[in-house]
C-alpha cells in the first residue's frame, strides 16, 4: 500500500459473553474473510494498519491477537516486540499469520515467540478449532 494508508477499524459481535479478537492485516479481503469465519463466536476488531493497531492496544486489551506477519511499514515482528515490551498487553496471546510457508519464514515466525502461527489462507473449521484450542488453555 504505497501512499495514504487507508485505517479500518471495525468491531463485530456484541461483548457481554464473548471472548475478543484483534485482527491485525494489511489485506481487506483477508481482514473481511476472518471477521467474517470468527464473528459468530467472538467479538471482533479488525486492523489494517500495525501503527493503529498499537494505538488500539493503548486503550483496549483484547482477549488474542491474529497479526499478520508481512505487512508495510509496520510489520507484524515490530508489532508483537511493541506488545510483549508493555505490562498491559505482554501476557495476550499472538498469533502470526503468514501466507510464507518457507523454513526460513516460519522460523523467524517463531523466533519471535508467539504463541503460534496460522498459514493463510486458513479455512473456517481449521481457525475455529485454532481459536477454540487458544481459549481452552
């Protein structure tokens, strides 16, 4: 995305008894697809910028992160070394999510020390099983 970064900030699901995720994607239709698979289930913010999405995390703490991993400017490493350095955010849950499935990528992936990486495109029944697994622990 050269230029002007458009921002989507949207949330999904009502929040009294649900579990929260934030999305955090450069892609729309990405974002759009797992809004789409997770809201029935969960609250749902979604994020196409990493910068926004620290911003978000400043005022807001949900309850895991998906964050892809190659993003523009801000990308998803510089994002989850942000949220593991505050006291607020250091103990959510982050998931990388990544279209690479190289040796190389997956091990920088998990150098970082998320909580788990996600390969895109992931179907519904294989994130729901992910997340459900993610919230059980």
């Amino acid at each position: 995305m050269e230029g002007k970064q458009k921002v989507v900030l949207e949330q999904t699901g009502d929040s009294a008894n649900r579990k929260h995720i934030l999305i955090i994607d450069d892609d729309l239709n990405m974002l759009k697809t797992l809004r789409y698979y997770l809201q029935d289930e969960y609250k749902v913010t979604v994020i196409n910028s990493g910068k926004v999405a620290v911003d978000f995390l400043l005022k807001f703490t949900p309850d895991l992160i998906l964050l892809d991993y190659m993003m523009p400017m801000f990308n998803g490493a510089a994002v989850l070394k942000i949220i593991k350095s505050r006291e607020a955010t250091k103990d959510i849950p982050v998931y990388f999510l990544t279209g690479q499935t190289d040796k190389t990528t997956v091990m920088e992936c998990l150098s970082l020390k998320p909580e788990g990486y996600i390969v895109k495109p992931v179907a519904k029944d294989a994130l729901l099983a992910k997340m459900r697994e993610a919230f059980s622990k």
